[in-house]
C-alpha cells in the first residue's frame, strides 16, 4: 500500500515538474546560443556541468553512433542542451529516476540561466 502512494507521488510531482523543466531548459539553451555566439567561456562549474548533461543524455537516450559535436565549449554545451531538450520532449522520464533527473536538469538550467557556467 505505501508503494501505492509512493508512485502516484512521483507520477503527480512529474507532471508539476517536467513541462516546466523542459521550458528552463528552453531558456537555458538560448543563453548557451547566445554564449556561443559571444564566444564566451565555460567556468570550471560550466565543463563539469557540461559532462554531466552528457551523462544525463546518455540516460535518457542511446546516443547516435555518429554523434559529434565541434566549435567552441559554448556552442558544444548548446548542441548537447539541444539534445537533450529534445529528449525530454520526445520521450518524457518516468518514475523515481525521472523526477531525480528533472530536478538535475532545473538546477543546471538556473545554474546556466544565472550565467554561474560561463566566464
């Protein structure tokens, strides 16, 4: 029984939760377009955080096998926000997992949307 209430729980909290992940992430990647575009710098914080949303991606997806990125950290930390927005939209998380990812991924966007992962 407490099981039960657990899943409607995390099911409940998903819903609240993932449109508005995936509407920071929006508004992140257009600071990491912009980033690239003013060819910025990522901090410390920014390439760690840049490897762990390749990690996140990763979980939410099999990467292609010809999956490559280029350009400058900026530009690459947008390619991969990208993909993995499209991700979330495509194909939505679910469970325990899922609720710990979107709360990763809304702590990295206002991370990214304060400007915390550039120089």
């Amino acid at each position: 029984m407490n099981n039960q209430y657990s899943e409607v729980f995390i099911r409940r909290a998903l819903e609240l939760n993932q449109d508005d992940v995936v509407q920071e992430l929006s508004e992140a990647l257009i600071v990491c377009r912009g980033a690239a575009r003013d060819i910025a710098e990522l901090s410390k914080d920014g390439r760690a955080g840049m490897m762990r949303l390749m990690e996140i991606w990763c979980l939410l997806e099999q990467p292609m096998e010809d999956f490559s990125v280029s350009g400058s950290e900026p530009s690459v930390l947008a390619k991969l926000l990208g993909q993995v927005l499209a991700a979330m939209i495509l194909h939505p998380v679910s469970g325990s997992k899922g609720l710990a990812i979107c709360s990763e991924l809304s702590y990295m966007a206002e991370e990214i949307l304060a400007g915390d992962w550039f120089e």
